[in-house]
C-alpha cells in the first residue's frame, strides 16, 4: 500500500511558494555556469530525479540535497545567515521580556576555609 505524503497539504502557500523559488534560483545559476543536471547531481550525490525534483521547488527533496546544490553552486555561504539569531528580532524582544530583572541572591556564602 502506497503511503501518501501530506507535507504539501501541510505546508502553507508561503512555503511552498519559496521553495520553488529556491528551485528556480538553482536552476538559473547551475544554466549560467552551463553544468547539465545530470552533472550536478553526481557532484551532489544525488540522482538526476532528485536534482530535478529540487530544481522544482518540491518539499518532498531533503533539505541536504538543496544545500548540496547550493555547495556545488558556490552559494552555500548564505545558507548560513537563514535563522541567524542575531537577526531575529522577535526573539530578542521576547527574551528580554522574560529576563530578571535583578540578580538572584547567593543561597550560600562560600568560604575560602580548605
């Protein structure tokens, strides 16, 4: 029996929307560097199916078959500044509202008795 994946159910349009511009961003830039697919996806290690399936956009392609890709592309590097959390606003609006706002107090005095 043929289980059926429900992640494109799942995925809101947004999503699925920027893999499939990631895809077209691979495809454009493997074209400008005149690499076949078939070629990319040996450099990756991966089939010429999966390699089209990224260049697609489909989600069911693992995360590290994009960033092979992206590797082989010379791109990689700005995988690295997705979820950096130095830009993540958001967050540090929220941790510092569940800072302390003072120091906690020492339960016990320590003494330098050896």
């Amino acid at each position: 029996m043929m289980v059926l994946n429900n992640m494109a159910a799942i995925l809101p349009t947004i999503v699925q929307q920027m893999l499939v511009k990631l895809g077209r961003n691979i495809r454009i830039a493997r074209l400008r560097r005149n690499l076949r697919l078939s070629d990319m996806a040996e450099r990756v290690g991966v089939s010429r199916y999966l390699m089209a399936d990224v260049e697609r956009g489909k989600q069911s392609a693992g995360i590290g078959a994009y960033a092979g890709a992206l590797w082989v592309l010379g791109l990689l590097d700005d995988l690295g500044e997705i979820a950096d959390p130095d830009n993540d606003t958001e967050g540090k609006v929220l941790e510092s509202l569940h800072a302390p706002k003072t120091a906690t107090k020492r339960k016990k005095v320590l003494d330098n008795d050896f």
